[in-house]
C-alpha cells in the first residue's frame, strides 16, 4: 500500500519556469491537500480539495493553481516560478470518517523539494 | 490569530530516558488536537487525536495529554529510542479538517 505518492522528490528551476508538482492517493480518499513547509515556519496550506471535483484557497495560494484530475490525483503548478517559492512541498489525504472531517488523521507523502534559482 | 506554540525547540536526550514536549495553543474554534512525528527528508505521520472532550490518548511509547481549559497539550515519550529522533509537531484543529494550525516542531535528538 502505497499511500501518497509524490513526484519528482527534487527540482531545480529557474526564475519564471514552470512545472507541475503531482501527487496520487491509494487509500480513496476524498478530500486532499497541498502544503509547504519553510524553515522555522509550521506547515502552511496553499489548497486544498474537499472532494472531486472541487477545490479551494487555503492560507498562502498566490503564485499557484491546483487540479483535482481525479479522486485520485491532486497536481499543484507554478506557472511562473518565483525565488520565494523554494520550499517543500507536501501532498496530503484524508478521509471524512464516521467522526466527520475534523476527527481523521491527514496522511502525508514524503515531499518534494524546489529550488528556484 | 490563531497561533500553536511548541517548546523547547530542541532537546537531546540519552536513549532509554523518558521525554516531555509541550504544546500551547489559542485557536479559535478548537475541533481536535494532533501530534505528528516527522522523520528528517520524510512527511509527517500521525501519532494521536483528540478531542475537546479526550484528556489522554496514547499510542504505544506515546501518551499525549490535553488540557482544554489551559490550552494546553503534551506529548510524553517513554524509553526512548534511537529512532524517536524526529520533529515533533503540534497540530490544532478548529472547525474542520481544513483549518488546521501547525507549531513549529520541536526537534527531538535521542543519542546512544
């Protein structure tokens, strides 16, 4: 069992490049998540999506758009890299559960690391 | 604004020795209260979630606390092992799932 997969682990770009972080969830699991995590800051939120089919802000969306391709797969683009947005990123999922979405764990890929040169 | 605080930052410790990691908090409306360990170039994974109504949840070597009047939470780890060494972070809950608040971790160093 897989969980969240994220690709690539690494990137470099250069200023004002694009590229598409993707991100996939085995566990079928509705609601998915994007965050990014700086030094000696917590995770931030940029979005996120409730279930299939929609998607939202979270704390820190600028410089980002996000797809929900499936119930599966959640991609997070820059589409013009900015120096301020080398950090790590982290996919995550979750399950709404008989408790409702507030009382389920998120799991977490392993991240991919950007560096924006 | 809605802020978690952790302490200390750091703490090393000798393997077998028992730990003590604290959370403060003040978010607004509180839903639950997790604690994630997060291994160096990995994600976080959960260890525990509480409710506004759960004291104590443990999980294995793990026994978070939770005081909801104090605002208050701890994470007390038992023997500890070479393989605690990790981040530890605080996380609070406050209305769904979506709206969750992250502390900053306290790092954890368990030596030999």
């Amino acid at each position: 069992n897989a969980g969240v997969t994220q690709t690539p682990k690494f990137q470099v770009l250069k200023t004002g490049q694009s590229m598409t972080l993707q991100c996939a969830q085995d566990m079928n699991h509705n609601s998915m998540y994007w965050y990014r995590q700086d030094p000696g800051m917590g995770l931030r939120l940029i979005y996120y999506s409730a279930s299939e089919g929609t998607t939202d802000k979270g704390e820190v969306p600028n410089g980002y758009n996000v797809s929900r391709l499936n119930k599966r797969e959640f991609s997070l683009r820059l589409e013009s890299a900015a120096p301020s947005q080398t950090s790590v990123y982290f996919c995550a999922s979750s399950s709404p559960g008989t408790g409702g979405y507030s009382n389920q764990p998120q799991h977490f890929g392993d991240g991919t690391r950007l560096s924006i040169l | 604004k809605n802020q978690v605080e952790q302490s200390p930052q750091s703490l090393i410790i000798l393997e077998g020795k028992n730990c003590t990691l604290q959370c403060n908090y003040t978010v607004s409306p509180f839903s639950n209260l997790r604690w994630y360990k997060q291994d160096t170039g990995r994600g976080p994974v959960s260890l525990t979630i509480m409710t506004f109504s759960e004291n104590t949840k443990s999980n294995g070597r793990y026994t978070a606390t939770l005081d909801a009047d104090t605002k208050q939470s701890s994470l007390h780890i038992t023997a500890s092992q070479l393989s605690d060494s990790a981040s530890y972070i605080c996380v609070v809950g406050g209305g769904s799932n979506y709206k969750l608040t992250f502390g900053k971790g306290t790092l954890l160093t368990v030596n030999p």
